[in-house]
C-alpha cells in the first residue's frame, strides 16, 4: 500500500506543476469572485472545491477499479504500453498547444465553471475533478490495471494531495497561480512527464 | 603524484597570471575549463575499472537526487549510521561552493561544463540558434523539479541512469540489466545530441543550459552572489554581439542596453565579443572587481587536485600504450 501510496503522490507532484497552471487561473477568479474578503471565508471557499475535486477523484478511482475487475484482460502488457505512448503524446501535444494559446484545455471546465461560479464551489470542483487531462488519464489507467477499488481510491487519494500541493497556497497568494512563469513551468513538467510515459510505454511493448 | 598536483598547483596559478596580464580572461578560460573536463573523465573512466573506486558525490547526482539522498538521511538519523547515509553533508558542501562561487561555478569550476563549453567554441559562426532564450533556463527548472520527484519515486538516481555527462566516455552500468538499452538509446537521442552535437551548431551551452539539474541552482541563489557581470551602459553602443556570444541564454537587451540575467556563468565571452568593452566583471554594488576569477580559479583549481593528477597519469599511461 506504501508504494501505491508513493506512485500517487509523486505523479500528483510531477503533475500538480501542470495541473495548477492550467486550472487555477479559473479557480482563482473563482475564488476572488465569491467577494469574500477576509481569510477565512475564502478558506471555506478553497475547502469545499477541494472537496469536490476529490470527491470527482475517487469516484473515477471506483469507476475505473471496478471497470479492471469486470475485464481482466482489459490491461495486457502490450495494451498498457500503446495506452501510456497514447497518453503520452496527448500530454505533451497538450502542453505545447497550451504553451501557445495561453488556454485552460481542461475540457469543458472554463466554461462550465463560469456558469456555476455564482455559489457553488464545491460543484464547480467536482467539474473540474473529472477533466480528463492526459495525467489524470495516466492515473485513471493506472486505477483499471489496479482492479482494486481501494487501492485505486489510495492511489487516486495520494494523487490529489499532490496535485492538491500546488493548488494549496492559492487563497493566501492568489497572483503566483496565474503567473505566466507558473504556467510555463506546468507546460514543461507537462512534456516531460510526456516524455518520460513515451518511453515507459514502447519499453512496455 | 605530488609531483602532478604540484605541477597542476603551478600551472592555475601561472595561466591566472598570463589572464591577468593579457585581459584574455575567456580565451584562457576556454582552455582551462576543457581541461579540467578531459582530465576529470580520463581520470573517472581509468578510476571506474579499478577495485578501488567508490562512488563520487557528483553536484549533478546530488541535485537530481535531492529528495531520494534527503530521505537517506533520515534514515541516518535512526541508524546512526551516518557515512553510509550522509550523502546530504556533502550536498551541503555543494550549496556552500555554489555560495562561494555563484553561478560562476558553472562557467569556471564544473568538471562536466568544459565539455559543451569547448564543443560551443569549435564553429566561428552558429548554424541555428536554439529559440526561446530565457526560457530554456526555465525548462532546466523544470528538469531539475521532475528529476527530483522521479528519483524519488524511484529510489534511483534518474539523471544518472539517463542523462550522465560521464557517459560519453562508455557504458558503466552492468550490461546485463534490461532496462540497459532503453537507457542507452534515450541517452544517445537525447543526451549525446544535447551534449556533443548541438553545442557544435548552435555555439551554446545547450546541456548545461537545459538539462543540467545542477545548473538549476546557481540562478536561484543569484541574489546571494557577490558577483556581477556588467555592461556599461554609456559605452555600450547595443549592437547585439554579447547576446550572439553568450552561450548560456543569459544576456537580454534592455533600451538602454544589453545586460546579464541570473543565469549568468561569467565565461566573459561576451566581454570579448564586445567591441566597445563595455562589459566587465563586477561586485554586486556595480564596482568594477576582478575578484570572480581568481575565486573561480582558486575554487576550481582545488577540486580538480581530486582528478586532474590522476588524468594526467591516464593520459601518460594512454601516450605510453600508443607509442
């Protein structure tokens, strides 16, 4: 379990980078909108779309524990490698399109947000919880190779602190997260990890 | 041996003099730092293949490893087994010598830099320049982070296993572990190109510059440097010379003029490029001050006494074996 644990951490570390440039410049106008002044209130804020995002994490964690269980030969060792090169090259082509178009390419989530950023933001996080940017579709993969709704909700748990790490000093230094140097430093991580699956999936097949 | 290290001991300080005397500070630096990178590679190539040969602390190592070598140390504490564990005492010693030196070290001191430093210097002029200036030395940043939380994943050093300058010099890892030629393929596509090809086309430091976890650091402690390379801005005539010169993606042009950003190395190619010399080594207060070099020199010079000795009796051993 320490190990399952660990995976999720460090890719939501690798990760979080890229994660948080390209969802937090939503999430902060979000959280600067509610008009809460004060710390506090904006910690509520904060808190109630973090828990959205988990709960939106480990609903995929089930989903995709128990979509592994019904298929068992859903993940064969040549499957995994095509499934991580896919993701891979979706993950980098997605960070330098965003390295160009300065956008949030979590799919649906900007403007989907906007519509729901009048009170809820614990909805608004559970939206963006299910994108399905490419490292999140790395973990998913991971979830149905795992088959185990509880591994894969430990796995998906350590993956939001980690992503959650980036994310966190938002309420109280709201500039940093729609910096351009902070997005530029998610795109980077983005193709790295891109490169890093690329040549953990053609070594897989 | 002593011979040799008091031989090398003469020989810093004659080539300091000579830089002091002629103001060729880059041209003489070229020499030296590639020397310093032949003489470290034939000495770790030689030293590997002996029964004696222990595992060096290398910055690079360190600094893509930092989280896996802190984690051992915590280990050290409960068991007290602090050699084996201590690997962050001499990170430590890395930190002060980056305190010391700046990011100078980079351009003076680093035992792998002379590599793609030489390799930048071969072609009077670039066939392509690498697009994206300072935001290449961002990428490194991103390097040094994703390495970092890598190796620790892992529990292995990553840099080491994928990108390692040393490696230039032959394969060191056991050749029959699977995961070797995936290693050794990412590392030639990667590694090699970054390292010996690209600095040949474009005159830059591309290794040192983009993938170097090590060269992370310096610019970050940048504002604790004491040191300075400055352009002067009445003379200078921003004709754009220095920013076609400078290796390390780290000369801007401001409206007034050119100048240097944090990732600086003080090679001082750009001060030879210029042709208005304006541009000169400074103190962090902008007062002119020469003292960069000898430090660089000093610094550099004592640790190569670990491995320049020892290159140069390889390269006897070698002159001896071809005649």
């Amino acid at each position: 379990m320490v190990d399952i644990l660990a995976e999720g951490l460090v890719l939501g570390l690798a990760m979080g980078g890229y994660c948080a440039a390209s969802c937090a410049p939503f999430m902060v106008p979000y959280l600067l909108a509610t008009g809460s002044d004060g710390l506090a209130p904006r910690l509520r804020v904060f808190a109630s779309f973090l828990a959205g995002r988990l709960a939106a994490y480990l609903v995929v964690a089930v989903a995709a524990a128990l979509a592994g269980r019904a298929l068992p030969d859903l993940v064969s060792p040549r499957m995994k490698g095509v499934l991580l090169i896919a993701a891979a090259f979706v993950l980098a082509l997605f960070s330098l399109v965003t390295l160009r178009r300065k956008s949030c390419f979590c799919p649906g989530g900007r403007e989907t947000g906007d519509r729901l950023a009048g009170g809820l933001p614990f909805l608004t996080g559970l939206l963006l919880g299910f994108n399905l940017c490419p490292p999140f579709a790395v973990a998913v993969f991971r979830g149905i190779e795992m088959a185990h709704p509880g591994r894969a909700a430990a796995y998906f748990g350590a993956l939001f602190l980690g992503t959650t790490a980036y994310l966190a000093p938002a309420p109280f230094v709201s500039w940093w997260v729609s910096s351009d140097f902070t997005r530029r430093m998610g795109v980077y991580l983005g193709v790295l990890a891109g490169a890093w699956f690329l040549v953990q999936g053609v070594a897989a097949l | 041996m002593l011979a040799a290290s008091l031989g090398w001991a003469a020989f810093v300080a004659g080539l300091h003099f000579r830089m002091e005397r002629t103001g060729r500070f880059s041209f003489f630096r070229t020499f030296y730092f590639a020397g310093l990178a032949v003489f470290f590679l034939l000495n770790m190539h030689f030293t590997v293949r002996s029964e004696n040969w222990l595992a060096p602390y290398c910055h690079l190592s360190l600094a893509g490893n930092v989280l896996h070598v802190g984690y051992n140390q915590f280990l050290s504490a409960f068991s007290h087994d602090y050699f084996r564990y201590g690997a962050l005492s001499v990170g430590l010693f890395w930190l002060l010598v980056v305190l010391a030196n700046g990011a100078a070290f980079c351009g003076w001191t680093c035992f792998f830099g002379g590599v793609d430093d030489s390799l930048s210097q071969v072609l009077r002029k670039p066939l392509f320049r690498v697009p994206g200036g300072a935001r290449v030395r961002e990428f490194q940043l991103a390097v040094l982070v994703f390495i970092a939380f890598l190796s620790f994943a892992y529990m292995e050093p990553e840099f080491c296993l994928w990108l390692c300058p040393f490696k230039v010099t032959g394969e060191i890892l056991n050749p029959g572990a699977p995961a070797l030629a995936w290693q050794t393929g990412a590392y030639v596509a990667v590694g090699i190109v970054v390292l010996l090809v690209l600095p040949v086309l474009t005159r830059q430091r591309t290794f040192c510059s983009a993938l170097c976890p090590f060269g992370a650091i310096p610019p970050l402690a940048r504002g604790l440097s004491p040191y300075r390379v400055a352009v002067d801005p009445d003379r200078c005539a921003r004709c754009g010379k220095c920013l076609e010169a400078c290796p390390s993606f780290a000369m801007e042009m401001t409206r007034n003029s050119a100048r240097t950003t944090r990732y600086c190395t003080s090679c001082l190619r750009c001060a030879a490029a210029c042709p208005e010399g304006a541009i000169t080594t400074a103190l962090a207060s902008g007062r002119p001050s020469r003292i960069v070099v000898l430090v660089s020199m000093l610094l550099g010079g004592a640790l190569a006494q670990f491995y320049v000795p020892g290159g140069v009796a390889a390269l006897v051993r070698l002159a001896g074996r071809a005649f």
